[in-house]
C-alpha cells in the first residue's frame, strides 16, 4: 500500500515555508504536498507544489482524493493586523478553510488527521495577561482572534461528533530568519533584525513596554510536529493547546540585539497594532502541552538574537562585506 501523504495548505508563508522543509526531512519529499493560492510557476520550493484556494471545496476533495492525502496541515489565514483591514474577508477565509479541511476529514476516510493553527488573539482584554492560563475568561476583540476562537471551538466539535482527529496549537508571535511574516502584531519582533543587520534605525510599531508571547521557529515546527506525531491518548484536549516559548517587549529585543549590535537604535511610534497588542497575553502557562505530550522549549531571547543576526547577516552580503 503507498504511504499516506501530508498536504500543506498555505504552505508559502511563514510557518509553511519551514513547515515543508521540516517535514521532507522526516517524512520523506515524495511524501510531502505544498500547496498555496499562487501560480505553480511563480514558485520555487524543495517538495512537490500545486496551487490551490483552500476555499475551493471542490477541488481540494479532489486533490485529496487524487494524491490520497493522509494528514493535512491548514496553515492559510489572514492574520491579526491584516484582518482588521478588511474584517468580513479574513472571516470568510479564515473559518471557510478550516470547514472546508474538517468536512474533507469527515467525508473522505483515507485523510485520517487535520492540524490547524491558533494563536494566543483567542484571548482578549479581561483575560489573566500573566502566565494565561489554557481555561479562562476569552474575550478577542479582533477578527482574527474571533476567528480563532470559533475555530477552535469548530475543531473540538468535529472530534466530539465525528471523530475528526484534529489537532491544533495557539501560537505564540513567530520569529524565524527563513520568510517573511504575514502581517501580524508580532511582525516587529522578525522585522527589527532585519534593520539591525543592515545598520538602519528600527522604528517600532508597539510601545518599548509591551511585552507578547513571542517563539522561535524551530520550536514551534517541533511542537507541530511532536503534536501531529503524538499517539491520539495523549491528545487529551482538542480545542488548542496554550504553548509558549519565551516573553519578551520590544525594549527587550532591543537591548537583546545591543548585546551584539551596540550601535543599533530603536524608537517606539505605536499605531493601531498597540490595542491589539494590549488585549494580549504577557505571558502563556503551557502545562497541559507539557503534561500531555511532553513539550518544551529549547530557544530563549539570547540565543535566537544570536541565529537570527548571524542567519540574516547571510541575506545583505553588501552590508557585511562593505
Ligand atoms: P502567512 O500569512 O505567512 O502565510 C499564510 C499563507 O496562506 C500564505 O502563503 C498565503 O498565500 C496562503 N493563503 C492565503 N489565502 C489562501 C487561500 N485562500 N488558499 C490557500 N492558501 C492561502 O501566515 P503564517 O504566519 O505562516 O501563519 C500560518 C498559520 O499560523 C495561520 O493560521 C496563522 O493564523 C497561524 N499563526 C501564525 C502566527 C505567527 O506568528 N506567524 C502566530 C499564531 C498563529
Ligand atoms: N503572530 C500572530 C499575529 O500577530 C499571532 O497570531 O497575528
């Protein structure tokens, strides 16, 4: 019998992009199917690519069907920031995809297991924003974070009625040297490296105090990967689990990057993200993800300012070699 394949849906951005190439590693690239809204040869990825609209029902079945995919991965969404700009839009996309991968799931018997992303916007301004906890008052006030929460409430719905084996985790703000982010309120924190790097003053878009729930990428392509890989007792939740990775603010990652940088300069000019920021957790208690599964972080503020300046260095040859 072949091996059931994993689809990647979204596969171009952020997470996607390491996601597949983790992914290919360990499973094997013949294994792996990337796929994203933009043209096949417009891109340029290690594993097989198709293009494909998560909100095209009809042809997702298909692809399904015709590649007998096994697992999927749905990482397509407008995020936080992005979605305050055209609210019903990310709505749309971002709740659509997610029935459209869990009906699959429910119809289709060969595509056995769904991941599914949500993000710490599940909370909002009257829940605890010090070491949140998994279960508390959840308030979102963004689209994004609406769309999150219902999502997850879809998801554990799905398992309880149907049996969908979907598993999803809230993540905390992404920084990774690999691709560029996709317009979130954590943006920042992967953009000041890039000025740093280059020798230019970063203007921050959130105060120097507010501090976020922030990971490096390389611990959540794990967590990912060590959820999805987890036999299905040990996945005792199947809303989203809280995972956290470190804490810090902009000041923080400022003087993070002085260390190493003693030049580099930072000024705080917040705009409508501010609010966003301000309604989110500081900081997140992961204990049921580490009593679960066994998760735990690897990477703290010090030694991802250390990759990410030496891994973007790489990308502005100009600027290190003069
Ligand atoms: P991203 O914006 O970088 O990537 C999303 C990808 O989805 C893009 O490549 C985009 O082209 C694709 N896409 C958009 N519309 C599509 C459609 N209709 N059909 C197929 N593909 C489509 O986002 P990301 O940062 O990689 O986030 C991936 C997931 O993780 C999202 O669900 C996001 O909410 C979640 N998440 C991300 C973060 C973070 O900090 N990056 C934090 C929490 C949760
Ligand atoms: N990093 C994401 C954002 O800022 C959180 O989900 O939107």
């Amino acid at each position: 019998m072949n091996t059931p394949k994993i689809l990647v849906i979204g596969a171009l951005g952020q997470i996607g992009s390491e996601l597949v190439e983790e992914l290919c590693l360990q499973k094997g690239t013949e294994n792996v199917i990337a796929s994203d809204i933009r043209p096949e040869k417009e891109v340029n990825i290690a594993a097989q690519y198709l293009q494909l609209n998560v909100m095209d029902k009809e042809r997702l079945y298909a692809v399904i069907q015709e590649y007998q995919i096994g697992t999927i991965y749905n990482l397509a969404a407008i995020l936080s920031a992005k979605g305050e700009q055209d609210p019903m839009f990310a709505w749309k996309l971002n709740m659509e995809g997610l029935f459209n991968t869990l009906e699959a799931a429910k119809d289709i018997s060969h595509l056995t297991k769904i991941f599914w992303p949500s993000s710490i916007a599940v909370f909002g301004p009257n829940s605890p924003r010090d070491n949140t906890p998994q279960y508390c008052v959840m308030d979102p006030n963004t689209v994004y974070g609406i769309s999150k929460l219902a999502g997850e409430r879809w998801c554990e719905y799905y398992f309880e009625k149907y049996g969908v084996d979907v598993r999803s985790l809230r993540y905390p703000g992404l920084i990774g040297y690999k691709a560029a982010p996709g317009g979130g309120t954590t943006d920042y924190a992967v953009d000041i490296y890039h000025y740093a790097v280059q020798n230019k003053p970063y203007q921050c878009f959130l105060r120097e105090d507010t501090a976020l729930p922030m990971m490096y990428m390389e611990d959540a392509i794990r967590a990912t990967i060590l959820l999805m890989d987890s036999p299905p007792e040990q996945i005792k939740n199947r809303s989203s689990y809280n995972l956290s990775g470190m804490s810090f603010s902009p000041l923080g990652i400022t003087q993070s990057i002085q260390k190493q940088i003693p030049g580099f300069q930072c000024t705080y000019v917040p705009d409508f993200r501010q609010k966003i920021a301000d309604s989110w957790p500081m900081s997140i208690d992961d204990t049921e993800a580490r009593n679960d599964w066994g998760w735990k972080p690897e990477f703290d503020l010090e030694k991802m300012t250390g990759i990410m300046l030496e891994n973007i260095a790489i990308q502005y040859p100009e600027v290190t070699t003069g």
